[in-house]
C-alpha cells in the first residue's frame, strides 16, 4: 500500500505530465496539421510511460514483456505519425516555394515598390556588408559571395563574425541538398581554406557561417596525450579499489590479494573499454577523428566513463547522433546482458549476499531482479553472482553519460535531436536537479561528484555541425528518447511502496 505521501507525488507526477501535454497541444494548435501532428508523437512518447507508472502506483504490474510491446508500438506510431509530419511539412514548403516564384517572376504585380527585392548576380556580391572591414581577403569574399544563387541560398546580407562572415538570406531547397552543393561550389572555388556552416540564428532563420578551415578542432597536443595516460594508470588503480570494498577489504591495504580482485575489476573495464569501442567504430563510419578517452576514476564505482573530444568537424547532426548513442548503446547493452546473466547465474551460496534493499535502488534493476529472482527477493539476505554488481555498475556508469548535460553523451543526443536551444535548457535542468538530489541525499555523494565534473568540465555544448539544420530521422529520436528513459529507469530508486508492491525487501 501507498503512503499519503507517496499517492501526493504520484498525482503530482501525473498532474505535471498532463499539464506538459495540454500545453503541448495549446502551442500546437495555432500551426494547424503540422502542430497537431508534432504534438501528437509527443503524446505516443509519454503514453507507455504515463500507463505504465500509472498501473504501477495502482498496484498492477507489467511484466518484461508488456513493456517491450508498449515500447514496440510507441516507437512504431512516432516513426508513422513522423511520415505524415515531413509529408504534410513537405507539402507547405512546396506551397511557399511556389508562391515565392510567382512573386520572384512577377514582382511588380505582386509587390510595391518599395517591397522588391532587388536580386544580385553572384558577381555583383551582396546587399550590404555591415562592418566596413570583413576579416576574409577581398578577393575570397568575393569568391564566397559567388557560391550562392537564387535555387540555392539568396544572400541578402554579410556580417563580419570572428575570421569569416555570416550570410543572411533565404534557403531555397532542402537543406542536405543546399549544404552539399554550397560546400562543392567554396571548395571548388578555394580549395580547403574555408568551412561553410549551415546554421540556424536566434530568430530560427537559416544563415551560413564561413569560417577559415584554421579554426577546425585540432589534435590533442602531448601534454593532452599524457594526461590521458594518467588518467587511465588513475582509473585502473580506482577500479581495483572498488572491487576491493565490494569484497569487504581495502585493496591498496592488502596488496597480496590481487588475484580476487582482477575479476571484478576486469568486468569493469570491459564495459568501459566496449563504451569506447562503440563510440570509435561509428566515428571511423562516418569518418571522424576522436581524442584519447580521458577516463574519470571513482573510488565508488570504478570510474564515471570518459571524456573523448570531437577531433573532425561533424558533418551533420545525424552523425553526431550516432557516434554519441553507439558508446552507451554499447556499453549498456554488455552491461545488462551481464546483469540478466548473472541473476539467472545466482543461487544460494553465491559469492556476494546483499541485502533485498539493495534491489531498491532502480526501477530498473529491480524489476528485472523481480522477474527472474523471484520471491528470492523478499528475504533479508540476496545470494547474487558477481556479474550481477557488474552490469550494474556498468548500467550506473552508461546512465551517468546519458544525462542531458553539455558534452555528455545525453547531451549530445539531445542537441542532435533537439536543437542547442533545448540542449541548452536542459543542461541547466540537469545541473539544478543534481544539486537539489545531492542537497536532500547527502549520504551519497556520487552525484554532486559526477554535477562538478558536468560544470567544469562537460557543461559546454558541442560545436555546431557544418549542417546545423537537418534534423536526424524520426528512428534515430525514438531511439534516442528510449535511451534517455532507461537511464532515467537506471538512476531513479523505487519507493518503498513500489518496492513492497512487487515483493522487494524482507
């Protein structure tokens, strides 16, 4: 049974999750299909999950199955409800283009005087140039300004910004076709100096950014070399201790005792090590340079993962999707499997005992304990294989990168997906939210650890691709979305009326 308090924040939650949704459709409506449909896999995304915990404090219970199902088709009518979006999306930039034709090749029938806009050939350069002296050479300017054209990107205006310029005007295509012709014509023109951007401004409007090719992310420097090399002699030297308190001794203490702590320690690094992997076999797909990983150790659980810098511009934010998801996709994936196997692997007379409670702290793990342990996990003590600490440990380390925070890997998904805007925002609801769980649960500092190191380490977004615009598929955001959730699922404990719900704890 649920507590007075417990049902408060149930209702609390589910009053807040409407509230999200009632404003959603508020907004949505004014832009008629295409915000009803936007809206729309909003409300697909949150069903499983509203249904789901709903049940839950209701006393019913979901088994594994159900909520693959529930996930299954949540994913299958975001990805339909997307292709009616883009079609109806497709449908209304066709309408704007042709009226923009029309008006384009009978300007005096359908404009004043004083509303034609007066087109330039390319060799006539720009509008205006707003700063008297643009830091690009004049003859490149020129050149760059020669790159541009009515079915492409309409420059109306050049703004002088850090060594190159921003151009204003009209997109007049999809953007992936713009970027590639645009980037085809600068590199024609001069050669590998320049890099074009294609970005949106604060207004939303699309704008192209030409940078020197100078500015691109460069290698890491020696010293950069050798502080990973630390960091990594640091993380081992971490790992070993944490196994060391999870077999009740200190390791740096008992040096003699190495042999029993390999095991333990190795599976921590497998799932660090496939983290990584994950991460470089999408980079060299889509043939992007990636730092040294700079590991972060912790006493507590081995390390928090690593830091690995962007050495190559992205290209578009589809492959920043990518090579972010892979590394936790990876890791994670080990890390549960490693978990399933080591539940089903435990019996009576394993080598750790825990106690129930300990299954408390995930919804995620708990439930996953409850399906294959069974009433094991109402007595006091828990005999558990140790893979089972493994792949939670390794499932804690994917959920620590999942956050939406700065360069995170969840942050990176969620610039991917959402734009800087909302990466933005949720950095600092990110930062807020660990300050307050780290203010009101003291005892365990792993967060307010891993908020310092997001704020002076990871809190800055990742630059902007070369094409900002394009967003990814609708596949990669309910992807995406999965995984922010099960890290969420991760890291969020059970209450005790759950917990007691499903038969956890003695």
């Amino acid at each position: 049974m649920f507590t007075g308090s417990e049902t408060a924040t149930t209702s609390l939650i589910a009053l807040v999750a409407f509230g999200i949704l009632g404003w959603g459709f508020y907004r949505a409506k004014p832009f008629g299909k295409l915000g009803i449909y936007a809206w729309l896999q909003s409300v697909v995304l949150m069903a499983p999950w509203l249904l789901f915990f709903g049940l839950f404090a209701a006393g019913i219970y979901i088994n594994l199955v159900g909520i693959l199902f529930m996930l299954v088709a949540s994913a299958g009518l975001y990805i339909f409800i997307g292709k009616k979006l883009r079609a109806a999306g497709q449908d209304a930039i066709l309408r704007e283009q042709v009226v923009k034709m029309i008006q384009e090749s009978n300007p005096t029938e359908n404009k004043s005087d004083e509303d034609i806009e007066t087109p330039q050939t390319p060799t006539d350069g720009l509008n205006r140039v707003t700063s008297e002296v643009v830091p690009i050479p004049d003859e490149d300017l020129k050149n760059i300004q020669g790159i541009f054209g009515i079915d492409t990107f309409f420059a109306t205006e050049t703004i002088s910004y850090q060594e190159g310029a921003i151009f204003r005007g009209n997109l007049r295509g999809e953007p992936d076709a713009v970027h590639s012709r645009l980037t085809a014509n600068l590199e024609e023109r001069l050669g590998d100096r320049y890099r074009l951007f294609l970005v949106e401004n604060p207004e939303e409007k699309p704008v192209v950014i030409v940078l020197p090719s100078s500015n691109d992310p460069q290698k890491a420097t020696l010293t950069q070399k050798l502080l990973a090399g630390v960091l990594f002699i640091a993380t081992i030297a971490s790992s070993l201790e944490t196994a060391g308190l999870f077999l009740g001794f200190d390791f740096f203490n008992n040096l003699s005792r190495f042999k029993e702590v390999l095991p333990i320690s190795a599976g921590i690094w497998t799932v660090l090590i496939a983290h990584e992997i994950g991460h470089w076999l999408l980079a060299r797909r889509h043939k992007i340079r990636l730092s040294l990983p700079f590991f972060i150790p912790s006493g507590q659980i081995g390390a928090f993962g690593a830091i690995t810098r962007f050495e190559s511009l992205l290209p578009n934010r589809q492959v920043l999707f990518d090579i972010s998801l892979a590394g936790p996709a990876t890791g994670g994936i080990i890390s549960l499997l490693m978990l399933i196997t080591g539940l089903i692997l435990s019996h009576e007379g394993s080598l750790f005992q825990v106690p129930s409670q300990f299954f408390q702290g995930s919804i995620l793990v708990g439930t996953l304990a409850r399906v294959v342990l069974g009433s094991a996990l109402q007595q006091t003590l828990v005999d558990v294989h140790p893979l089972t600490i493994i792949g939670w440990l390794g499932l804690v380390v994917s959920a620590f990168n999942l956050m939406p925070a700065g360069q995170l890997d969840g942050g990176r998904i969620v610039q991917a997906i959402y734009g800087r805007q909302i990466a933005r925002r949720a950095t600092v609801a990110t930062l807020i939210l660990l300050g307050i769980i780290s203010i009101v649960n003291p005892a365990n500092p792993l967060l307010l650890y891993w908020a310092i190191v997001i704020l002076f380490l990871q809190r800055s977004l990742e630059r902007p691709s070369l094409n900002e615009i394009s967003e990814p598929d609708d596949a990669r955001a309910a992807l995406g979305l999965l995984a922010l959730f099960l890290m969420v699922a991760t890291l969020l404990p059970l209450t005790p009326g759950l917990a007691g719900s499903l038969g956890i704890g003695g």
